[in-house]
C-alpha cells in the first residue's frame, strides 16, 4: 500500500481485513462525520489522518 494523504476502499479493507463492499460502508460513515463537521469530502475515499485517529486514537502521519 502507498503512503497517500486519502485512503481507498481497498486500502480500508486491506489495512481492517473486511470485504471492499463493507469498507466502502465504513468510508461513507466516516465521510458523513467529516461532512458533519465542515469538511469537504471525496466520495469513496478518506483522509489517512482521521482514518488512523478513528480507528487506533493516534495519527502516526501527522
């Protein structure tokens, strides 16, 4: 996997070990909270940064 800023649903399922069809469910909730909080968002994909906050509580990219 390539260290890029936004992360696919492919990367999503790689890194969590589920199914591309749950990550993209995972991508669209976590998009909806950015969007929530003011963010412009991309559809299918997700900042790294708020990905590893949300998941591991720490950003080691940032």
């Amino acid at each position: 996997m390539k260290e890029n800023y936004l992360l696919t649903a492919g990367d999503v399922a790689e890194v969590l070990g589920i199914s591309k069809g749950h990550a993209y469910k995972l991508i669209r909730e976590l998009n909806e909270e950015l969007k929530a909080s003011g963010y412009l968002i991309v559809a299918g994909k997700i900042p790294r940064a708020f990905f590893e906050t949300k998941f591991y509580g720490y950003s080691q990219t940032a």
